[in-house]
C-alpha cells in the first residue's frame, strides 16, 4: 500500500513531465473553447464529446497495451467495419440480431487469432502484418455488403447505441469506464502488466528470464480484435446503419490518443492516465475547431500535426528533464566542494 506521501510524490513528479503539460494544454483548450460556447464546459457537453468517440476511445486503451509491449495494430478499424458489416448482413438474412451480434464479435476473434500467429508466433513484423490486414478485413467487409447500407435494425440495438442506461450515461460509455479500470489495475498493477512493459523495454532479456513473450504478444493481439470488433458493433448502434466503409480511418486518432499521452512509439514506457489526457485534449481540440467552423480536412491536417508532435514531444520532454537533472547535480557538488 502507499502512503500518502508515496500518492503525492508520484503525483507531483507526473506533473513535472510530460502528462503536466498535457494538463496545461487541456486546461488553455477548454479556455479558448468556453469563449466560442458559454455552456461548453457543462457535463452534459463533455458526455456528448465522449460518445461521439467512444468506439476509438475503447480502442485506444487495448492500443496502448500493444504499443508498450513494442508493437502495433493498423487493422483495428478494418476490424470494426468488418465485424459490423458480418453482423448486418446475417441479420439481414433472417439470424436473430443476439446470435448476429454473436458472429460479430467472433469475426473480430478469429481476426485476433490471425494477426497473432503471424505476429507473435512466425515472429513477422506487426506494421507490415496489420497494414495488409487492414487492407484485407476492409476488403471482407465490402464482400458482406458490397455498396448497400443496412439500417434497419430493432429498436433494442438502436437503444444500445442511443439511449441513456444510467442517468446521463449510455451503455457504451459505462462499458469504457469498466474497461478502463480493468485496464488500468491489468496495466499498472499486475504481473501481466509488468511483463508487457519489460518486453516492450527488451524482448530478448525478457525471454532470458522467463517469460512467454509470445503467450503475451499473442493476448494482447486477441483481445485488441475482440474489442475492436465490440467497438464496430457499438458503432453500428449509434449510427442506426452499417456500411462497407464503417471506421475507415479511425487509427489516425487511435495512434494519436496513445502517443500523445506520452507512451512510447518504440515501447516500454507510457501509462493509460497520460492517455486519457490525450483522449480530452482531441476530443476538445476537435469540437473547439467545429466550433470556430474549421472543415473536416484541415481538422484531420491538426490530428496529424499532433502524431507527429506525439513522437517528438515525450523524447524532447525526458531529454531535457535528464539534462536539468545532471545540470542540478553538478551544481550540488560544486556546492559542496567550494
């Protein structure tokens, strides 16, 4: 157990690196965006931001496992498209929407089974296994439904996706807060959790002591499909239809919230409270840009900007942490020789 005074050195020491600027710089947008909308910092306003990204945000979290463990998924949102459009199209040919639903999901399992074995098994490279991936489940999805849209759904699913379940909070949004803190006491304080990160800091020395690093690799990948394909049929709900082209594009925003949240692109460090940091500074950023009027385009073209400032920033942050650190010492035994 920690003390408080443990709690609130691991707290301060947060805020002095990079998840204290995330801080800062959420702070500055909700400033900016309170003047554009008088009634932007209300809690019904930020459940409305959460919802509309919800299905990426699910996703974010299993992301962030992957990429501390030194790896990566681009086939998340193929996965969700192709798992939504399997299960439209069985609904639409007379299976009960529970069992579609269920196909779905194991759609999205078998994917998970498959990008692990070439991954964690053959040992190929997870960039170049799950950029074809995305290609390919992309190319499932269009199979199922070709050009059509599916929408007519029971009025059960539509509430799934729709209704308030909790006061002000869908399913969807009390599903993430479950799955967050799974996440978190799986990530920060469990066996499993430290084994992602060792491997992700050195896989070799991690195989050296004992540990199945393909057992881990291949999890992490399963259950990535698995939550990728439950996000693709939360997004279904939400829209009231499902398309060939469903989530396209969403690892954009997947990668960003992961790497702007301070987790390292080559693996080994991040944690999920930086991440969640991230997640509000996006989900901000972009309805503050809606609200001045900004296009779609030129949004995308900021999300950019910030992954590539995700990679940069963090590693600029420790270096110059560790350089004022030095910096300080040497001084202390100048001091202290004078």
């Amino acid at each position: 157990m920690l003390s408080k005074e443990g709690i609130f050195a691991r707290a301060s020491r947060r805020l002095r690196g990079w998840e204290g600027f995330l801080l800062a710089l959420l702070i500055i947008i909700f400033l900016v965006n309170s003047t554009l909308a008088p009634n932007y910092l209300t809690i019904k306003n930020q459940i409305n931001l959460f919802i509309l990204y919800i299905e990426r945000i699910i996703v974010a979290l299993v992301m962030t496992f992957l990429i501390i463990n030194g790896e990566i998924d681009l086939s998340v949102p193929s996965i969700m498209g192709m798992s939504a459009c399997a299960m439209a199209f069985y609904y639409q040919n007379g299976m009960p929407m529970g069992w579609a639903i269920g196909i779905g999901i194991l759609l999205g399992l078998a994917a998970g089974i498959f990008n692990g074995f070439w991954i964690a098994i053959v040992g190929l490279n997870s960039l170049i296994v799950t950029l074809a991936m995305q290609i390919g489940y992309r190319g499932i999805a269009r199979v199922f439904l070709e050009d059509r849209s599916i929408t007519n759904f029971p009025d059960w699913f539509r509430f799934i996706g729709q209704k308030n379940l909790v006061g002000p909070f869908p399913l969807s949004l009390i599903l993430f807060f479950a799955l967050f803190l799974i996440a978190l006491i799986i990530l920060q304080f469990s066996g499993f959790g430290r084994k992602v990160f060792v491997i992700g800091n050195n896989k070799e020395a991690a195989r050296y002591s004992g540990i199945n690093v393909r057992k881990v690799k291949y999890t992490l990948y399963i259950v990535s499909a698995i939550l990728s394909a439950l996000a693709g049929i939360l997004l279904a709900a939400r829209y009231r239809a499902v398309r060939g082209d469903l989530a396209t594009g969403y690892h954009l925003d997947i990668i960003t919230m992961v790497l702007l949240g301070g987790v390292n692109i080559f693996g080994g460090s991040g944690s999920l409270y930086g991440v969640i940091l991230s997640i509000l500074i996006i989900l901000n950023l972009r309805n503050g840009m809606s609200l001045a009027s900004l296009s779609g385009q030129f949004q995308t073209g900021v999300i950019g900007a910030l992954l590539i400032f995700s990679v940069l920033g963090p590693n600029l942050t420790n270096r110059f942490l560790a350089w004022f650190k030095r910096r300080k010492a040497l001084q202390k035994e100048v001091c202290e020789e004078d």
